[in-house]
C-alpha cells in the first residue's frame, strides 16, 4: 500500500503538483471540484495578485490572491471573498503558475 504524499512533499520530490480546488472563495476563476491548479514552490518574493497556496495554525490549507506585499506578510483576499487575511511569509507553501 503506498502513501500519499503532502503536498509540501510532492513539491520537494517533483518540483511541482497539479491539485483540485475545493471551495468557491476564488470563484469566478477557479470553480470548485472542476478545477485544477499547478502549484511551484517558492523561489522569489511574491507579487501582487500572485496566488499562494498557505496553511493556517490550524491546518486548513488555502489559495487567496495576494492583495498587498509587506515586509513580513501579505494581505490575501479570495476573489469571491470581502475578508482580507494578514498571512505571515513563512505560511507560505507554494504558488499557482497556473490553472
């Protein structure tokens, strides 16, 4: 029987993972359960609109679209979404280089 790979595994082993959405906070552009987005690891220092692939203190893993790069975190917000998130650097899992 093999084991799943996390995520932050498959990047390291494979340099990149295609993973289905789940939700509809980045609704219009990504739709839940029939898309897909390719997810690299981090190399440079993220832009605005950039869309990282974090995980929260409590597990819960999330794709928001970066609104505002600060020094130490960035302001992420889903496209369908009003509640802008302060998300800390070393939250950070990965990147969308596309869907």
């Amino acid at each position: 029987m093999s084991q799943a790979l996390s995520i932050r595994e498959a990047l390291q082993k494979y340099g990149k993972v295609i993973q289905p959405v789940k939700g509809d906070s980045m609704f219009p552009m990504l739709d839940d359960e029939k898309d897909a987005v390719e997810l690299i690891p981090v190399r440079n220092e993220l832009q605005k609109y950039d869309l990282p692939l974090y995980q929260r203190p409590d597990g819960k893993l999330v794709l928001h679209r970066i609104i505002e790069v600060n020094k130490k975190y960035y302001l992420t917000c889903g496209d369908n979404r009003t509640r802008v998130e302060k998300v800390p650097k070393n939250w950070v899992i990965a990147v969308a280089s596309g869907f």
